[in-house]
C-alpha cells in the first residue's frame, strides 16, 4: 500500500481495537461520521479510501454477528442496585450505593446474603 496518511492510519487502528466505536455510523450521532465527510473523500488518496472501505467492511460484519447476538440472547436484566436504594452501615461508616457511584460494587448473590444475615437486613 502506498504512503497512507497518519490520520488515517490512527483510525483503522482504532477500528481494530474498538470496533464497536464504529456501529451505526450512519447515525447521525455517530461520533465517527465525520470520517466520511465528502470533503475529506476529496483529499483522500485511492488507497486511503480503499483502506477506511476495507476496515469498514470488517466493522460492518462485527456489527451483524454482534446485532444477532443480541436479538437471540437480549442483555441480562438490569442491575438491581441501579433501582434500589441500600443503606449500608458499619462501625463509623454509613453510605447508600448513591454514595458509591460512579464505579459499580460487584456483590455475588451469596455475598449479599451473607452481608444481610450479618447486618441484620438493610434498614
């Protein structure tokens, strides 16, 4: 292939690491769209086009195995602790998982339990 552009290059590297970036592009939305501006369609070289074309047809099938994925096997329910309200409480500590987020507390079914039984319940 010929000289590509390094802006370019950093773009079909990102569609290989993170391809799910580029679903739906045609959405208006798409914070990748601009890509396929036709002003920058003019600038572009034969093999720079060829190139984007060719991540894109990679990109495009991912996103058929994935959509299909998906319509067989809809995502898990969502997270209980995102409609919820617990109050945890402990030795000069008292917090809500309002309180902890952003990040996510991940608690296994039995540790919940458990925590319940040792508290007494959540109040």
């Amino acid at each position: 292939m010929s000289e590509v552009n390094e802006g370019v290059g950093i773009i079909l590297a990102r569609m290989e690491s993170h391809p799910e970036e580029f679903f739906g592009l045609g959405e208006t939305n798409s914070k990748w769209r601009w890509i396929f501006s036709e002003n920058l369609r003019e600038v572009m070289t034969e093999p720079e086009k060829a190139a984007l074309h060719s991540g894109m047809t990679k990109v495009r099938r991912l996103e058929i195995t994935h959509k299909a994925i998906a319509t067989i096997m809809p995502a898990e329910e969502e997270d209980p602790y995102e409609k919820e309200e617990y109050r945890f409480k402990g030795k000069g500590l008292t917090a809500t998982t309002a309180d902890l987020k952003p990040s996510k507390m991940v608690v296994s079914a039995a540790q919940m339990e458990m925590m319940k039984r040792m508290s007494g319940g959540f109040k």
